[in-house]
C-alpha cells in the first residue's frame, strides 16, 4: 500500500487499523490490488491513446473499444457467478490476473513488432473484460472469508480507497509513463501489475473453505436462477439493488453531461478540466477512509440511507457552478457525491456480504453487479439525450437530484428500523422473505 493511502487509513480509523495491519493475508491482498488498480488506470488512458496515436483509428472505432472494456459485465456476469461459487475463489483469481497479463502484455509486443491492429485491440479489450469479471465476482466474494466479521466494514473502506486513489493518481502516472515510453510502453506497467497481484495472493496463507458439491441435476441455468432468486427475493437486497442502479443510472448522466458543462458552459480551459474533475477522487478517498469510523457512530446498516439521503444531497450544487470562481462549486459538488457514494458503496457491499450465504456469495455478487452496472451505458445515452433536448445545465440538475432520490428506496425498507447490519449468516440459506 502506498505511504500516502496508509496515512490516509491511519488518520480516518485508528480504532480498527491495528488488528487489520496485523493481518498478514489483508495485506498482501491489498496491497497487491493497489498496484493492479493503478496499472489498471494507466490502461484506461493509454489503450484509447493507442488506438487513436498509433493506429490513427476514427471517433466510432473508439467508442467500440470502449464498450468492448465493458461488454463483458452485461454478458456473462451472471455465469461467471454461478461458477464462481462452484470453484475455489483464490485459484480463479490468480488465474484471472495471469490471462491479464498476457493479453495486456501482448498489445506493446505487437506494437514493437509493428503488428498491432485494431483487431487486436479489440480482442484484448474483450477477453480482458471476461478476466476481469471472473476476478471482482471472486474477489468480492473471498473478502469475507479472509477478515473477520467484525472487521469487514474497515477492510472493504480499505479497498475502496485503493479504488479511489489509483483514480485520482493512475492517469497522472499514465500520462508520465506515456510521455516516456509512449502509449504501448506505458502499458507494460499494467502487465507487471497483474503479475504482482498474482505473486501477492499466491502468498496467502489461509485456505478458504471447499464450495460444497453439486447435486448431478444442478445445471448453469438452475445455479443463475438460484442466484437472482436470492437476491429478489430478499427485501433488502432487492432496495439496495434499486438504489444503486437508480443511483448509477443518473450518475451515468451526470458523467456524461460533465465535460460538456465544464468546457461549453462554464468555459473552463481543456488543460485545467483533469484538475476540477479530481475533485471526485477526492471525495472517493475521503469516503473509504472514514466509512468505518461514521458506520461506528452511525450504525453500519443505517449508514446505508443516510450516506444517500443526507450526505449526497449537497451534491446539487455541482449544477449551480457558474464562471470565474462559481465554476469551484462543481469540484466541490462532485466531490461530495463521491464521498458520499464510496460510503455507500462500502456499507452497502458489507451488508450484501454479511446476509448472504458463502455457496452463494458468487451468484450474489454477480447478479447485482448485473443490474447495477447495466444502467451506466443507459445513463451515458440518456444524458446525451436529455442535454440536447432541454439543455446541459438543466440535465445535470436532473442527474444530480436523481442521484440523491435513489436514496429513498432503501429508506422505504426494513434497513429504516436497524442500526446495525447483523451476523454474517450461516452457510445455509436464509429466509429471503425478509
């Protein structure tokens, strides 16, 4: 973990830091997926440089690498769940970080050797996205079964942060690496970055248990169905869902409009958009390092409703940002909508993970990554849409008080009468009626 990130932790959470500094398998799991985020990042701005410098490719190629990153998640989320669940979790992760860093290694490779196309750009994009799905099924679903119970807020506040961090620094450290080695060089680092990762779970010491059999008449399909099953039936994952594809959706908008507002609106020079928009970073980082300190106060289930409904509901004045200094309005709405979704987002997968059984941990994980990331590419459209059609300022307006209602569907459930979220549960299934 970086020195930056650590003192950041030590500052926000000094109750719970020790025990988890003293977790040996944390640690390395931690540290190896801080490295790997900020590979990651240097990637997201370094393929699309790639295929544009290099490969002179046009305004729609790009868009469909794009999506190629993210066409895996709408796919095969839901099997990669199912089979997640029926595989050790650890292996499937050291697996998934070995393919990565061979189809990412293999893209400045052929640029040495003058062989790249876009063909293959587009190849990795894909199958990178499949490895990529496999790994955060598996990742969110073997946190639990590594940190104990007590524990699993301050550890998932941890790794939030790491996500938050390597967003604020990785593109400033793509844009370095770019600048020496150029767009194919710089994503060597992502390649190494992945083998780290691999090295630092293959140092874990603890075994998680062995998924339980399957019965001969399990098929995929029946796992899936079990999976979705679970997680609509159950009254409060069924809210937490809703909230936070609502939320995604109406954050898809606002991420769509930002550029636009901030460049045609507000008028603000291209050079200086980066630094305006770190602002959500920060708000980020903020928010994985005090998410277990405010859910101690607070309460870690009622955190959920009120990092949304309270927390987030300043986030609004993002769209009152005008010209000159008005324009800091929008760093500092931005910011705290990512503060307060990190919190969210930290309390919310706690939740997820303490309610729900570990043989169906995968298929959770999956089925709500499903929905709630199917809603970002609709929110991109629809604030396109929206921004032609009633103007930029009035859109961005809609996206952020759209962000903040989302709040209410997990105020309107049980999650209103708890104060805390209970005892991870048993490795039988639950009533979901709940």
């Amino acid at each position: 973990m970086t020195e930056v990130a650590k003192d950041l932790q030590d500052a926000g959470s000094e109750t719970d830091a020790p025990s988890l500094w003293r977790q040996r398998d944390f640690l390395l799991l931690w540290s190896g997926q801080t490295v790997s985020e900020m590979g990651s990042a240097v990637t997201q701005v370094a393929l699309p440089l790639l295929a544009v410098v290099v490969l002179k490719a046009s305004t729609f190629q790009v868009g469909l690498l794009t999506a190629a990153t993210t066409l895996a998640f709408a796919l095969i989320a839901l099997p990669a769940g199912a089979l997640v669940d029926g595989a050790a979790k650890r292996s499937v992760m050291i697996a998934c970080n070995l393919l990565r860093l061979v189809l990412i290694g293999s893209v400045p490779v052929a640029a040495a050797f003058d062989v790249l196309t876009m063909a293959q750009l587009y190849v990795v994009a894909v199958a990178a996205g499949v490895c990529s799905v496999f790994f955060d099924v598996s990742y969110q679903s073997y946190v639990p079964s590594l940190i104990p119970a007590e524990h699993l807020m301050s550890a998932n506040g941890k790794l939030g942060t790491t996500q938050a961090f390597a967003q604020l620094g990785g593109p400033s450290l793509g844009g370095g690496l770019i600048g020496l080695f150029g767009a194919a060089g710089a994503m060597v680092a992502d390649a190494v970055s992945y083998a780290v990762s691999a090295l630092s779970i293959i140092g874990i010491r603890s075994r998680e248990v062995p998924p339980p059999a399957r019965s001969a008449d399990e098929t995929l399909r029946r796992r899936i169905a079990e999976g979705l099953k679970f997680v609509f039936g159950h009254g409060i994952l069924r809210k937490v869902v809703a909230c936070t594809g609502t939320a995604n959706l109406f954050s898809g908008m606002s991420s769509a409009l930002a550029m636009i507002f901030l460049i045609r609106v507000l008028h603000v020079r291209p050079a200086l958009t980066g630094l305006v928009m770190a602002g959500a970073a920060i708000g980020g980082i903020a928010g994985g390092v005090f998410a277990g300190r405010l859910a101690k106060r607070i309460g870690s289930a009622r955190i959920i409703w009120v990092s949304m409904l309270v927390f987030s509901a300043p986030q609004v004045i993002a769209a009152a940002a005008w010209q000159g200094w008005g324009v800091l309005l929008f760093p500092l709405g931005w910011g705290i909508a990512y503060f307060a979704g990190m919190v969210y987002n930290v309390a919310q997968l706690s939740y997820r993970q303490s309610v729900t059984p570990p043989e169906m941990m995968g298929r959770m994980n999956a089925a709500v990554r499903w929905v709630v990331w199917g809603t970002l590419p609709v929110g991109g459209v629809l604030g396109g849409a929206l921004g032609t059609l009633i103007g930029v300022r009035p859109a961005l307006w809609l996206a952020f008080i759209g962000s903040w209602a989302a709040g209410w569907f997990v105020f309107c459930s049980p999650l209103r009468h708890m104060r805390d979220v209970p005892s991870p549960a048993p490795t039988s299934a639950p009533d979901t009626a709940s």
